[in-house]
C-alpha cells in the first residue's frame, strides 16, 4: 500500500500548503519585518501541531509556525524555545498572493 504525505493537505488559492518556497518566504517577513508575530514560549513536551491547533484552530498549519521560528521542519521542540506566531491570513496572503 501507498501513502502519499501530502493526503489531506488543505489547499489555499489552488496551492498545496507547506511548500518549501513559502518556509523561505515566511522567514524573510519575519526578519524584515514585515509580517506581524506573536511569540509565545513553548513548555516540554508541547508539539508544534498542537499549538497551530490552539493557536489556528488548525494543526495542519504547525509548518507557519516552523518557518517563522527558524526551527525546521519538526514537531517536538524542546521546552523553552520561543514561537513565533504569525498572523495566519496574512501569512497564507504573503504565500499565496
């Protein structure tokens, strides 16, 4: 049996979402400026995908919070780290336009 990764991945303007072009994207507005963010210090044990839940009302978009970050393409990360959490429309804006 196969499995393709991106199954149920959600679509935005016709675009698969989590492209690598739009993990550099998201990075640049974030160093720039550009892109508005808030930050929030993730405890042990807390996954990226539940924060996008909380955050998003969506897991699947834990990879905004990923490129904002600048922690790669994980979901566990270490209790301490600081999350940057962009705006989510925006961010999908600045991808997709």
């Amino acid at each position: 049996m196969t499995f393709w990764r991106y199954k149920g991945t959600k679509v935005y303007n016709r675009n698969v979402l989590g492209t690598f072009s739009g993990h550099i994207l998201i990075r640049n507005a974030i160093d720039n400026g550009t892109l508005s963010y808030n930050e929030i210090y993730i405890r042990e044990g807390e996954r990226l995908d539940i924060i996008s839940a909380q955050e998003y009302g969506d897991s699947s978009y834990w990879w905004i919070i990923a490129a904002a970050s600048k922690i790669g393409w994980t979901l566990q990360v270490t209790g301490g780290t600081i999350l940057k959490i962009p705006d989510l429309e925006s961010t999908l804006t600045l991808v997709y336009k």
